[in-house]
C-alpha cells in the first residue's frame, strides 16, 4: 500500500496552512512529524485521511485519487486513532484495534475469530501483543505521562537531555 501526497495544499476553508507538499508513505515506513503547536502536523493528516478537502493538488492511495474513493474504501485501508481521542468507555487494547474491522463486517456485527486473530497478528506486528488486556484509557494515561517527561527532559530550558 502507498500513499501519498502531491502538491497538497491544506487548510481550513479560506485558512491555508500548508501547500505544495509532496510526500509518499508506503506500508511498514515509519513516519515521524514534528513541528510547534499550531504548525498544521493534525491538519495536514486529517487531509491525508480524507477527513479535510485538500486545498490544492491530490492526495492518493494506491494509485487511486482520494477525492474519488468513498469513505468504506478508505476506511478498509487506514485507521486512525487521534492524539487527544477520550474514550468514553474502558476499552481495552485489543478492543480499539477491533474496531478497525467493523468497515469488514458490519456496524452492529459481532467480531469473529478471523477478526481477533487479525487484531492479534496486528498488535503482534507492532511489538505491542501483551497490551490487548491493558484498558485504551489507562494506556493512553501512561503514553502521555511519559511523553510529558520526555518533554520535560528535551525542554531548550532543561539543563539535561
């Protein structure tokens, strides 16, 4: 799987944030943006995901122009799990990771053994498999804990990195 961007712009309605971004992500690439708060990091991903129109140029996956798939389509391709979700309930792990497969079944079906088995494989290929029974919100808490210290730690004003 391949997507990418050419010549994106981004934005919201008559805000632009960012143009002429080109930029491709194939299946198991790692990609890490950084920039300051406000910078458009979360704007320029929910117009990847095709949750914001683009404000110039395209986005594609496999081969295939965004604007044009519909949101089934997209959603059998990627997930997504925003930074600042609050879950209402206590999902576990495993849980969150199912949901991704309700594009595959059915909005009030079941999961069945072929979709734990897939969310199992999943969280295996991330090196994360013994988290399916820690609680979503709870692994959230510890996350931003230690992305919080971690800040700390980087801090231009810290005396130590």
């Amino acid at each position: 799987m391949e997507l990418r961007a050419e010549k994106l712009g981004f934005g919201y309605r008559r805000h632009a944030v960012g143009r002429d971004v080109d930029l491709a992500v194939r299946a198991g690439d790692v990609l890490c943006l950084l920039g300051p708060n406000g910078s458009g990091k979360t704007t320029l991903f929910k117009t990847l995901l095709g949750l914001l129109p683009a404000q110039g140029g395209r986005v594609v996956l496999e081969d295939r122009d965004m604007a044009a798939l519909a949101r089934p389509d997209i959603a059998r391709r990627i997930a997504y799990v925003p930074q600042a979700h609050d879950a209402v309930f206590p999902y576990s792990v495993r849980d969150m990771v199912l949901m991704g497969r309700t594009v595959h079944r059915g909005l009030f079906a079941a999961p069945g053994a072929p979709d734990r088995e897939r969310a199992d494989a999943a969280l295996a290929d991330l090196g994360i498999a013994d988290l399916p029974s820690g609680h979503y919100t709870q692994m959230r808490l510890i996350i931003g804990e230690t992305a919080n210290n971690m800040h700390g730690m980087t801090h231009p004003s810290a005396n130590y990195i």
